[in-house]
C-alpha cells in the first residue's frame, strides 16, 4: 500500500512539535513549564514511534521502504542522545551543555532528518 502525501506531513509535524517543544524547554526558566515541555517531547515521541512504525510497515516493497528506514535510523540517534544526554543534562543544571549539544550536532541531526522527509515527500 502507497504511502500519502498527507502521512508524510504528519510525520513531519510530529518531528517538529518534538522539535520545538524541545527548544521551548531549553529556553524556560520556570520549573514548571520546563516538565510540561519534558512530558510534551516524551508524548510527541511516543506518537511519533508508533506512528513511523506504522507507515514503514505500509511502505513495505514499495519505493519509500528504504528511505523511511534511513529516516527512523536517523531519528533513533537524535533521539536517544535527546533522551539520554540533552534532557537529563538539562534537568541536572547543565544547561550549557543541553544547549550546546541541542543546539549542535542535534540541530545538524534535525537538519538532515528534516531534509529526508522532504525527499520521501518528493517521491510521494
């Protein structure tokens, strides 16, 4: 079964909001607000696994097939450093360094996957 345009979009709205809600939590200094960013990116993440999964499953034999692997591949490295270095680093009080590495290699990371999902929306 063919993979939408439409779905692209989606996963590429659900990259960003994680995205964003990111930034919006290295970039607040109240406490409270920082673990509603915290508990969004977690969410938004989940989302997203479930939802990749799904579309890949679809994709199976079809020409996206490939390209959505790479893309969850990508994604797993920018996640697992988000989850294991970026956000504790944060909530430890090095907020230098999640800043560093977020707004790094991690916008880098960003950078790629956004372009990827541009290029499966190409062969959409």
């Amino acid at each position: 079964m063919a993979i939408s345009k439409g779905e692209i979009n989606d996963l590429k709205t659900k990259l960003v909001d994680a995205r964003t809600a990111l930034v919006s939590m290295l970039g607040e200094s109240n406490r409270g607000k920082q673990e509603e960013y915290s508990a969004k990116v977690k969410n938004l993440t989940n989302e997203t696994i479930t939802f990749l999964s799904t579309l890949m499953e679809k994709a199976k034999g079809t020409n996206v097939a490939g390209k959505l692997k790479e893309l969850k591949d990508a994604w797993d490295i920018f996640r697992n450093t988000r989850d294991n270095e970026v956000i504790p680093n944060f909530f430890a009080g090095k907020v230098d360094e999640a800043k560093a590495v977020g707004g790094g290699i991690q916008k880098e990371r960003f950078a790629k996957i956004s372009s990827m999902v541009d290029e499966l929306l190409a062969m959409t």
